[in-house]
C-alpha cells in the first residue's frame, strides 16, 4: 500500500496563512519519500523495511512516531514507510491463549494451583483501532492473562477445597467465561470470549489422597448401593413373577370351576327336562288308565242288565259239570232273581265309590 494512503485527514480546515514550521513539514515529506524511492532501488537489502506481508487471519496496524495510525490493511502485500513506519500483525480470527502455574487460596487456607488454564477468544475487526489504542498490543495480556489471574483468585478465596477440587469443579470453565465477557463487554468490546477450559488443579499430597481414599469410599458406597438395587430389582422381579404365576392358577381355576358350574348346570337342565318328560308321561299314563277305568266302568255299568246277568248266570251253569236234579237242591242254588238283584247293587256302590 501506498504510504500516503496512511495520511486520511479527517476534516479540510479553513484555509490559513502558511507558518514557518508547515512549509518545513511540505517539504521534508517529498524529501524523504524520495530517498524511501531511492532506496528501494538503489539498496536492495533495505526492500524488506519497505515491503510487508499481512498473514491470512490478521490485519496489519500501523505506528508512526509511535503514534498508532488509524489505517488497518488487510492480508496481503503492502508498502509502508522505512524508519519512520512500524507494523504488526493483529490476529482477528480464533486464538487459544494458555494462562500457565496460576496459585490461588482456598476459604481454607489451602494453597492449590492450577497448571493450564485455556481461553478461547477473537478480536473483532471493527475493534481493532479502538483496542490497541486503549490496551496496545498486548491486549490479552491485561484482559485474559492477567484477569484469569484475578478471577481464579476471587473464585478460590470464596469456595473451600472440596468445593474447588471437586463439588463445584465442573462449573469453573462458565463462570470464568462469564466473568471474562462481562468485562470485555463493559470495557473492551472487541474482544470475543468463545471458551474457557479448566484443568484440574493440583493440591498438596496429603490431602490429594485423602480426596482418592474419600473417592474409594465412595465408589464402595457407590457399589454397596447398586448391589442392594439390583437385588431389590432381582427380589421385585422374582415376586412380579409369583404374583403373574399365582394370577394365571387362579384365572386357571376359575375357568374350570366355571367350566364345571357349567357342566353342573347343564346336567341339572338336562335332569329337570328329562323329569319333566317322565312327569308328563306318567301323568299321560294315568290319565289314560283313568279314561280307561270310567270307561270300563261306565261300559259294566250299561252291561249289568237283567238280561245280561241272566246270560251270564246261563252260561255259569252251563260250564259247572256237575247237575243236580231232584225236590230238594243244595242252599248254594239261589233263585237267579234274587241273585239278579244282588249283583245290580254291588255294581251301583262300586260306581259311587270310584266317582267319589
């Protein structure tokens, strides 16, 4: 880059009667670009003062005089000033910056340190001016190094060990982030903190081990406590399995006590139906033997006429084989009316017998 691109004058002022010390300045800039020209191509050994390369990832930032100039290039080429310009690259992409042996005091009194403590960050591009400007080059120097430093202290000197070292341990890499951004906010706005990582710290020997033999025991405890929940798991399991047993014999035998209520009822309605078929047919039976005995009753009764009784004394005599003739016959001989007679009323009380 050209090095009067480097002068940007803000603002054209009014104009003004020339002073003796401007005309010298007007003349004394012409004067010594010429002999930057000429050395450029008179003394190659001098290009390297002359000719600069910004790396990718970085701007170039400009002093002259030991003023910080207010152009920012980009990677690349560029031309500045021998002797009178200075350059560094700012890097503006992605930096790890690794803060080293950082000792600090618990609540306690106990003296730890932690060994590597690893910050993330990025310095904006718009912010770079305005950076160095305030907090030079070195910017991460006052803003990570140094305030890790501080923060590692305050964040010790209100926690005890066993807090530091191992109940709040997981929580130190947000809280450092978070206390170095709020103050990059409120102070340096160009700086970006992306991460913060923590390594463990290192704490006298003694107390080490007993942090390892308190760890131990509560790994034993640990292991005492999973045991007795797999054993309970194992004893809930074998009773969900006697109880799912107990459940399917008892569904089981519910099905065959239904089964059998079933085939008891059953019988019992096959017992009621066949009783009620022997009912009807005995009654069938003696309904008709009844109608048979009204009927034969009523048929001797219309059968006991004089005639027919006569008919059938007739033929009782004529089978009997032995006959007897003479004045005097036996007593068993009856007149056959009186024995017509006789018969009449034993038929009429057995008709009145049988309709009572």
């Amino acid at each position: 880059m050209d090095t009067q691109q480097h002068r940007t004058p803000v603002s054209t002022p009014p104009p003004r009667q020339p002073h003796p010390v401007d005309s010298s300045s007007a003349i004394l800039i012409p004067f010594l670009s010429f002999l930057a020209i000429a050395a450029v191509f008179l003394v190659p050994s001098s290009l390297p003062s002359v000719l600069h390369q910004v790396p990718e990832g970085h701007v170039g930032v400009y002093w002259r005089g030991g003023a910080l100039l207010k152009t920012i290039t980009d990677p690349g080429f560029h031309i500045k000033m021998p002797f009178l310009t200075h350059y560094e690259p700012v890097q503006v992409t992605l930096q790890t910056d690794q803060v080293t042996d950082i000792p600090c005091g618990t609540k306690g009194g106990v003296m730890i340190s932690f060994g590597k403590i690893e910050v993330v960050n990025r310095l904006s591009k718009k912010y770079v001016y305005e950076t160095l400007l305030n907090y030079g080059v070195d910017y991460d120097k006052t803003w990570i190094y140094d305030k890790i430093h501080h923060e590692i202290n305050q964040f010790c000197s209100s926690h005890s060990l066993q807090q530091v070292y191992i109940d709040v341990f997981d929580q130190i890499d947000e809280k450092m982030k978070d206390a170095l951004q709020v103050d990059c906010t409120r102070y340096a706005p160009g700086i970006e903190i992306i991460s913060v990582r923590v390594t463990k710290p290192t704490i006298p020997e003694s107390i080490r081990r007993n942090f390892e033999q308190m760890e131990e025991e509560r790994t034993k405890v640990l292991i005492a406590i999973e045991k007795q929940r797999v054993s309970e798991k194992e004893a809930e399991t074998v009773k969900k399995m006697a109880i799912s047993e107990a459940e399917k014999n008892a569904n089981v035998s519910k099905i065959l006590m239904e089964q059998k209520l079933l085939e008891k009822d059953s019988a019992r309605r096959q017992e009621e139906i066949e009783n009620a078929m022997y009912l009807a047919r005995e009654k069938s039976l003696a309904d008709a033997d009844f109608y048979r005995v009204i009927k034969e009753a009523e048929a001797n009764r219309l059968k006991l006429t004089p005639e027919f009784l006569e008919l059938r004394f007739i033929e009782a005599i004529s089978n009997n084989t032995k006959i007897f003739f003479g004045d005097k016959l036996p007593n068993m001989i009856l007149d056959q009316r009186l024995l017509g007679n006789f018969l009449q009323e034993v038929s009429r009380g057995e008709a009145l017998k049988m309709k009572k």
